[in-house]
C-alpha cells in the first residue's frame, strides 16, 4: 500500500502543477517576456513531472498487477 500512497501524491503533485500552469498561461497575456520567466519555469517543471509519469506508467502497472 505504500506504492498506492507514493501515487497518489503524485497525482496530487501533478494536479496542483497543472493548476499553476494553467494560472501561468492565463496571466501571460499582456505581459512582458522577462516577466513570464516564472511562468516559463513552472511550465517546464509541470512538463517534466508529466514525463516522468508517463515513464513510470509501465511499473506501476506491473505493480497493480500483483495486486490480488
């Protein structure tokens, strides 16, 4: 059950992320391009964390398999 609770933090993790980038996109309009570093930023990290899912998404997959 740990790698169930591993999960879903992630998840957690990656829906929050997502929320940010959606505020980022929505505010980038109108700005400044140095002004939307952090954007830019939280961006990239939310891409990353989604890549990583997508990596992972194999093994956990063999794990729910093993699930009775």
């Amino acid at each position: 059950m740990e790698w169930l609770a591993h999960w879903a933090d992630v998840l957690k993790e990656a829906e929050r992320q997502g929320y940010d980038v959606l505020h980022a996109v929505r505010s980038i309009a109108g700005k400044e391009i140095m002004e939307c570093d952090i954007e830019i930023d939280q961006l990239r990290s939310f891409v990353h964390t989604m890549e990583s899912l997508a990596g992972d998404a194999e093994y956990f997959g063999r794990l729910v398999v093993l699930c009775p």
